[in-house]
C-alpha cells in the first residue's frame, strides 16, 4: 500500500517538473513561447520567473526523496528465490547400484 503510494507520488512530480521544466523560458524562449509569448506571465501573475523557480526545486526535491524512498524500499523489499528457498540437489539413481556419486567437471572421470 505505501509502495504504491510512493510510486504514485513519483510519477506526479516527475510529471510536474517535466511541465515545469518546459514552461520556462530559456535562450530560444521554451515552450512558452509556443503558446502566445507571454502566457505564463498572465498565468501565474507578474512573477512567473519566482514562481517557476521554485516550482521547479519543490518538484525537484520531491522526485529525488521518492527516488531514494524507493529504492530503500525495493533493496528491503526484493529478495532473490535463490536465497528464500534452499536449493537441493537432485539424486540420480543408477539401476540397482544405489545413488551415483557427483562427479566434478574437473575430474578423470567427467565424461564430455
């Protein structure tokens, strides 16, 4: 249930700080000024360069905490089947002579 939540939250603020990222205006203008020029000024009022600053820290900040959350959280989580369940080894019989010995690879006696 948490796992889900912190995923969840993960990909909103991986999604905001896409937006944000892309709302702001760089050397060629940004995506911004595919829309109109100045619509983000009228959008988010006289200081959109304060606010998308900001914006793009918080999203930032949250995305590298759920991140780490996340990875803590499958590192504690994610066993390998190897390790939860011991392995045995077949037996091989051979006719009536009982169970056959292991044979090393590196021996006289493996056969290739």
């Amino acid at each position: 249930m948490l796992y889900g939540l912190i995923i969840a939250i993960h990909v909103i603020a991986s999604l905001v700080l896409i937006a944000v990222i892309l709302l702001q205006a760089g050397r060629g203008g940004g995506l911004s000024e595919t829309f109109g020029g100045s619509s983000t000024q009228t959008l988010f009022g006289t200081k959109t360069s304060l606010f998308l600053t900001r914006a793009t820290a918080a999203s930032a900040i949250i995305y590298i905490l759920t991140c780490l959350t996340l990875a803590v959280m499958t590192g504690h989580r994610g066993r390998s089947l190897v390790m939860q369940s011991p392995m045995t080894a077949p037996i091989a019989q051979q006719g009536a002579a009982g169970t056959a010995q292991p044979v090393s690879p590196f021996s006289e006696d493996a056969e290739f």
